[in-house]
C-alpha cells in the first residue's frame, strides 16, 4: 500500500527565522521524511503550496508575517488545511497557546529545544496524520485507494498527459450480478470475494497505475502514460480473465465475471467527470453485449446512453400518467373458427407514436421498472377477462411475464392479488413464461409452477423451440401449453427444417397431452398446413392484429350473436 495521498513519504516544512534552530528541528526530524526549510512567512507559503507538507514545525515569532497569521492562511487554502501544525515557541504563557489551538495548531515545542523530544513529537504527529490519510483516502474494506485518492491521482495523471501531449486511460470494472450473488450468500461471504478480487486485481497493476475501489462492486484504474488502444485492451482483458478464475471462500467455490468500461484522454473527454461517465456507458455497453467482456467508449455509444436515460424517464411517467395501455390478440380455434382465449400485449402511447414492447420491456427489465409494469399489465388484463366473462364470454387471457417477474419474491402475491381484486376465475389465467426464464434455474421454477398450478392457473410455454426445448423439463413442469415460436411459422412453407421443427413440436405436445398455440400465424396457407398437421389453436395477423379491449369486444359480442343463431 502507497504511504500518502500526494507523495511517497511525508514532508516536513520547518520555518523559523532563527538558523541555529531551523538546523536543530532538521536534525530531529531528519530522517522522518522529505524536508524543506523557510525562514519566513511568504517563502513557507510557497513551499507549502508546491510540496503539500504532512507537517509544519512553525516557530511563533517571525518578522513580518507571524507564525500565527501564516497557520490562518494554510488553515484557510483546502489544499493545504489538513497539513498537522505544530508551534515551535519560547512563550510560556496560556493565552499565547489558547492563540495557537485557535487558529488550529495541534501542538507546541519550547524553546529551548530538546532533540529528543522534537523528533517524538513530530512521530507522533505523522503516525496520526498517516492514519488520517489512511482513513481519508483509503477503502477500508479492500485497502484500495478510494474515490478521492483515485480523483487525485487522475488529476496529476491528467496534468501530466495534458503538458506532453500524452494519453491516459480510466477503466470502469464492475463485478456481473454482483448483487444476486451478495443477496443469496451472508454479507461476510461478500466482504471476502470484494477483498479477493481488490488483491487479485492489485497485483496485476504496476505502480504507476492507480487501482481504487469505487464503492459497492466498481473498481476504477487510472492509467497514465498509455501507449497505445489495442494494448490496452488485452490489458483489461487479462484483468478480466483474473476476476473470472474460480475462488474459494470458506469452503464455498465461486466462480465471479465483471464486465469493463474504457475511456481515453483526451478523446472521449478532458476531465475526469467526462471520462467518467464514458466509461460508464461503455461498460453498461459491455453488459449488455453479454458479461465478462469489456467496451472502448465511442460516441455513438454517448447518444444510445442519452436515449436510453431518456426513454427511462418517459417510461416511468408512462407509468404513472396511465399512456401505457394493453392491447389484446385473439386466438382462434381453426376447427370452429372461434376465439377461445386472447394475448395481452402492452402498449406505449408516446405522442403520435406507438413506441413497440420489444423496444421498452428489456429497459424495464433492467430499471426494475417491469415489476409494476407487470402488475399493471395483470391486472388489466384480469379485469378485461372478466368483463368478458360478465358478458357471457368465458375467454382465458394470456399474460406475458418476464424473467425479472418470474424471480420477484413478491411474484406470486401478485398474481394471487389480481385475480381476487378483479374476481375473475383462475384457469382463465395463463402466464406465458419463455423457456429460457424455465430453465434457468429448473428448482425454483418447478416450486412457483406447483404453486401457481395449485392456484388454478394455467402455464404456457412462450416461444417454444427457440430456447433449450429439453423433453426432460418439459414432461416434469406442470405445463398446459406450448406456444409455438413464430419464426417456425413464418418460414415452415419455405423452409424444410422449420417444417419438421413445427412437425415435432406438434407431435411432443400430442405425446405429452398439452394444448398447443400456432403463434404468428399470417397466411391461409399456413394456416392450412398446421391444421394438417394437427395444430388447431392459432394466433396471428391472419386471423386478428392486436386490437384494443374495446374492439374485441365488440368483435366477440358479435361472434357470439352468430354463434347463438
Ligand atoms: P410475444 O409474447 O412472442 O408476443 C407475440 C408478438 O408477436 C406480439 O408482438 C404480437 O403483436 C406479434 N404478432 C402476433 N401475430 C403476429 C403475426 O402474424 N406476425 C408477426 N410478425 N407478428 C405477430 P408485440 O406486441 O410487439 O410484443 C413483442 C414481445 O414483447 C412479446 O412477444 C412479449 O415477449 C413482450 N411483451 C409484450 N407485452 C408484454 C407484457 O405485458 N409483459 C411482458 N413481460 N412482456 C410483454
Ligand atoms: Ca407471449
Ligand atoms: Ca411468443
């Protein structure tokens, strides 16, 4: 661990206008540190302000500016304030002392002066100054330089790059799904993996590198002097691969990836807020390309981190204003050519523009903010269904719930609220849950799908066949229903494998007794071809686009009159 914030070794700044005594007070002190000498005020000053000394041994009585009115000034300039001042004196008396603490010297020597007890003095006074600095600069946890020692650093680094024309580099480390991994194991557990990883990484940068921890999961490297990109990115690379190698915490084996933000003075930014915030998006960028890899900042990637924050925004008073509505599509039994049950499909209303699903649900999985999208979603939908139901219309309704749902402690209080808030009958709820959020983690899955199941409602499987379509899980789930993935649709007239792919879904659905869903469904030929092949249930632009709730309404009302004649 680096000693001091601003330099290797403490400095010591003795000022006396009396030589014999400036000589003694070097003598005592000779060894502690980097010492410079100044037999006034203004000549203290200067060398003050350029060497930032740990120490002032500061002799009270002085022509012109007094020993007093210097420590005011130090005590006034940040830069300087936390420097330990001690006064070297011959007065005895306590007012002359109660002057001194005032101005805020922390101790007094007398003339005249005992070696000794000059050098224990100002040991004391370093070992406590260092232990400030250690406190002020240093994380507590990992012993890593901190926020402000890393600001510090990067200032020089920044300085230095600035006057040669040079480069330097920031990279933003942040440990992937840090947080899920604290949650489920004990804080303790936590503690030691940021500590491992803080040594690991440490070790593999040199001196000249500045490694701090930025708080939470973050670790932020300043790079002065950088040479060139591409070495750089094998560089961070190599730190990437060092957080990934397995560890082992009391007894338990870990295996941790982080993901890498990079940004480079002077081009993505001249200060280190700029760079900062670049380095940040570029490793947002990194996570979403997949985790353990890491991202130069561009430009672009500047505009996509201002649109992103900007769509956030308007998302969450979506929220709340009521512009987020659900649509509903139809599905059609092609036998009788009736609806029997419907899809709710979220829509944003932004101004003249129906802003898609697909470009807002994955920012509202990452925000947090599907969870009362979800709820919103839900119950709509159940209240929706239950007006149908009122009308005479027992239609089962599909909502879509995403991984970051499916994992909410608070999930299945949920869906348990919205179908007793709106009275509507559980089996005409189905969740449409994909493969891949199944699959995941097959344990806690099997447990929420047993409790859903004892609840009443029914499960489907969304976008089956593009995910892990393991027969295994398949047949030991509680599932109703598989919803064949549209790409297989779309191109199964065309295309041979999709066909046999569509062929074998339909015939594992047959095997295992479950109700199967043709989604996208666009053409009568299609429509045919899956009929042939034993596929009766069918959603798609074909047969209905989704429509608002009143509009479906409507079209019920009306399917239902022609039925009844
Ligand atoms: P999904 O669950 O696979 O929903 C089906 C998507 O296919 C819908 O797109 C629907 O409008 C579209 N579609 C239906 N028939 C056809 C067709 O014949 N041809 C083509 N090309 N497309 C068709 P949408 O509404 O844009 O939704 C996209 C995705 O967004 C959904 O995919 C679903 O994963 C997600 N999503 C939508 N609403 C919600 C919601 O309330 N909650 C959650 N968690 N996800 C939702
Ligand atoms: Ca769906
Ligand atoms: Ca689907």
């Amino acid at each position: 661990m680096r000693e001091n914030g601003f330099a290797p070794v403490p400095v010591i700044l003795i000022v006396d206008d009396q030589p014999t005594d400036t000589l003694l007070l070097q003598e005592a002190v000779a060894d502690l540190g980097d010492i410079y000498t100044a037999h006034d005020g203004a000549a203290a000053l200067a060398l003050a302000n350029a060497h930032h000394p740990d120490l002032i041994l500061l002799d009270v009585q002085m022509p012109g500016m007094s020993g007093f009115q210097l420590c005011k000034t130090i005590k006034a300039t940040p830069r300087l304030r936390d420097a330990a001042i001690v006064f070297v004196t011959a007065h005895t008396q306590t007012d002359n002392e109660l002057m001194a603490l005032e101005y805020g010297g922390i101790d007094f020597i007398q003339k005249p002066l005992s070696l000794p007890v000059v050098r224990a003095r100002a040991k004391a006074q370093l070992a406590l100054r260092a232990e400030a600095k250690r406190l002020a600069y240093y994380d507590e946890l990992t012993a890593l330089p901190n926020r402000t020692l890393l600001g510090d650093r990067a200032e020089q680094a920044l300085h230095s790059a600035r006057a040669t024309d040079g480069k330097a580099a920031l990279v933003l480390l942040d440990l992937d799904n840090f947080k899920g991994i604290n949650d489920s194991i004990n804080h303790r557990m936590g503690d030691c993996i940021l500590i491992e990883l803080a040594h690991r990484l440490q070790c593999h940068c040199p001196a000249t590198e500045t490694l701090s921890r930025h708080g939470g999961d973050e670790f932020l490297l300043m790079i002065p002097d950088l040479t060139s990109s591409q070495a750089l990115g094998e560089r961070v690379d190599e730190l990437l691969r060092v957080v990934a190698q397995p560890l082992s915490i009391d007894g338990h084996r870990l295996q941790l990836t982080c993901s890498a933000g990079i940004s480079v003075y002077p081009e993505d930014g001249d200060n280190l807020d700029v760079l900062f915030r670049h380095a940040e998006a570029a490793m947002y960028q990194a996570k979403q390309s997949g985790r353990g890899l890491y991202r130069f900042f561009s430009r672009h990637l500047e505009v996509d981190a201002r649109a992103r924050h900007q769509l956030e925004v308007h998302l969450r008073e979506a929220l709340n204003s009521g512009a987020l509505s659900v649509f509903y599509q139809p599905r059609y039994d092609a036998a009788l050519g009736t609806a029997d049950g419907m899809e709710a499909l979220v829509r944003w209303q932004r101004g003249e523009r129906m802003v898609s699903p697909a470009d807002f649900i994955p920012l509202a999985e990452e925000t947090g903010l599907i969870i009362p999208l979800g709820r919103q979603v839900m119950l709509q939908a159940c209240c929706d269904a239950h007006t149908l139901m009122q009308d005479g219309l027992r239609i089962c309704v599909g909502v879509n719930i995403s991984t970051v749902q499916f994992r909410d402690p608070s999930f299945l209080s949920m869906v348990r609220e919205a179908l007793h808030d709106t009275g509507l009958p559980p089996e005409l709820l189905e969740l449409e849950i994909t493969e891949g959020v199944m699959a995941r983690d097959i344990e806690h899955t099997r447990t929420l799908l047993t409790e859903l199941k004892q609840m009443g409602v029914r499960i489907a499987v969304d976008d089956f066949g593009t995910g892990y379509s393991s027969l295994a899980y398949i047949k030991n789930l509680p599932i109703d229903v598989l919803k064949i993935d549209q790409s297989f649709v779309r191109d199964m007239l065309s295309d041979r494998s999709d066909a046999a792919i569509v062929e074998a879904i339909v015939q594992m659905g047959h095997a295992l007794e479950l109700e199967l869903i043709a989604e996208g469904v666009e053409s009568a030929e299609q429509a045919e071809a899956l009929k042939a092949q034993g596929c009766r249930l069918m959603q798609g632009y074909h047969y209905c686009r989704p429509i608002p709730f009143s509009q479906l309404r409507q079209q019920l009302r009306t399917q239902h009159c022609q039925q009844g004649r």
